[in-house]
C-alpha cells in the first residue's frame, strides 16, 4: 500500500491557519492599541507565529497518517488477546507516558515550578500527573472489559474531588483542575482514543462507539483527584513542619 504522507497536508495547513488567525488578529489590536512593542520584538513574535503554524500542521498531519491508524491498529491486536486482563497493566503503561510525552502539560508544570518558585516542583508534578492518569486509563480498560458504565466512575469521582477541595491548599485546587484540561491533549485524544476503538471493535458484547468513548473523561478526571492529593499531601507536611519547629522553639525557650 502506497502511504502519501502529505495527502490532504493543504487542508491541515488552512484549518490551522484558520485558528490562528483569530489570535493574529487580537495581538495586532492590542499591539497598536496598547502594547507598541519594538520591531525587533515583533520578529521574534511573528517568527513564534510562523514556527507554531508549521509545527501544529505537521504534528495534526502526523495524527492522521501516524497516531491514529497506529492506535486503532493496536487496540485491534490487544482486543484479540486471549487474556484481556494484560490490557489493564498495558493500559497504565500507555497512560503514563503518553501524559509524560504531553506537550501541554510540559508546558504546564514547567510554569507551575516557575511561578511558585519552585515550592512545586516540575518532575514530582509530571510525575504525579502520569501515575493519575495511567490508573485511569487502567481503569477504563477494566470498564472496556466488565462493561461497567461510565458513571459508575465519574460520579463518585468529581464527589471525591469536591470533598478533597476542602483539605487541599488553592495553588493546587487550580492547578488541579487546568492540569485535567491540558492532560486530554492531543496524545489521549488521538492514539489512546483510537487505541480503545480499536479494542472495543475486538471484545465480544461491545460497541466501538458507546464502549470506546468516555476514555477522555476519565484522563481528564485523573489529573484532578492526583494533583489534589499531591497537595494534600503538601498540605500535612507543612502542618508536620510547622509543630516541630514549633515544638523546638518552645523547648529551647523552656531551656534557656
């Protein structure tokens, strides 16, 4: 079969261009309304605009001609195991490093560590992120096998979330749920959702449609209870910090 890796490559290069151009078009307002940024300021801007307009047509070329036809490949090979129970320690294994190969959340925690001063820090971040979201994905191949419905995981999920707001510090409540939003990127939403396609096709009992959908919500569930429970955890040390230096204090004014 003859691969024509630049067919319908026009398309990808106007709908990029077409969702770009809104943004093109504020900074230019704000620009001459407000900003007036020097010349060489704006070369550099326009050459960011250029790099990012080339960048996002190759990778959404490379999802149609690569992610996509691979992953639903592979979930059609991992669908006919005999075994179906390897497709939850797999499954975890996909999920970790497509979120640790996530360039939005690289973005994300690289920012995260830079605005608090590095009081969190970027690797723990990703980290915690990949292990949340590799559960998940474990988890929606254990619904992708039993046939589980999808609320029996995002009910009690978002309730456990809004129960752990209240014992987590805000810095992580925020990053928490960005960190749900930037984790369903392009690498979930392209190969793993093919992926699971692809194995819902497979299994006996199951529709590529109704089965195969409602990964993404699970991805995006992740980020949020881990990111939370990294802060409470944060959140217990500072408080253990806090009374032995305290109890330290007292001892040694007891002393003197």
């Amino acid at each position: 079969m003859k691969l024509e890796i630049f067919e319908g490559f026009a398309q990808t290069m106007q709908e990029v261009a077409i969702a770009l151009l809104p943004l093109a078009v504020l900074f230019a307002v704000f620009h001459f309304v407000f900003l007036k940024l020097p010349i060489r300021k704006l070369l550099d801007i326009g050459i960011g605009f250029i790099l990012a307009f080339f960048g996002l047509a190759f990778f959404l070329q490379g999802v149609h001609i690569g992610f996509m036809p691979f992953g639903e490949q592979m979930g059609h090979v991992l669908g006919s195991l005999p075994y179906k129970w390897v497709l939850i320690p797999i499954g975890f294994v996909i999920g970790f490093f497509a979120i640790y190969a996530e360039p939005a959340v690289a973005v994300m925690v690289e920012q995260a560590e830079r605005v608090s001063g590095g009081y969190i820090p970027e690797k723990l971040l990703l980290y915690t992120l990949s292990v949340g979201v590799g559960i998940s994905v474990s988890l929606s191949m254990i619904r992708l096998i039993y046939g589980f419905s999808l609320w029996y995981f995002i009910i009690p999920g978002y309730i456990i979330a809004f129960v752990m707001i209240r014992y987590s510090p805000k810095t992580f409540t925020t990053i928490a749920f960005d960190s749900g939003g930037v984790s369903s990127g392009p690498m979930t939403a392209t190969f793993i959702l093919a992926m699971f396609t692809g194995i819902a096709g497979q299994i006996e009992g199951r529709d590529a449609l109704l089965d195969g959908f409602g990964m993404v919500a699970m991805v995006a569930l992740a980020p949020i209870l881990s990111v939370l429970t990294l802060g409470i955890l944060f959140s217990r040390k500072e408080k253990s910090q806090y009374v032995s230096e305290d109890s330290r204090a007292k001892a040694h004014h007891h002393n003197r």
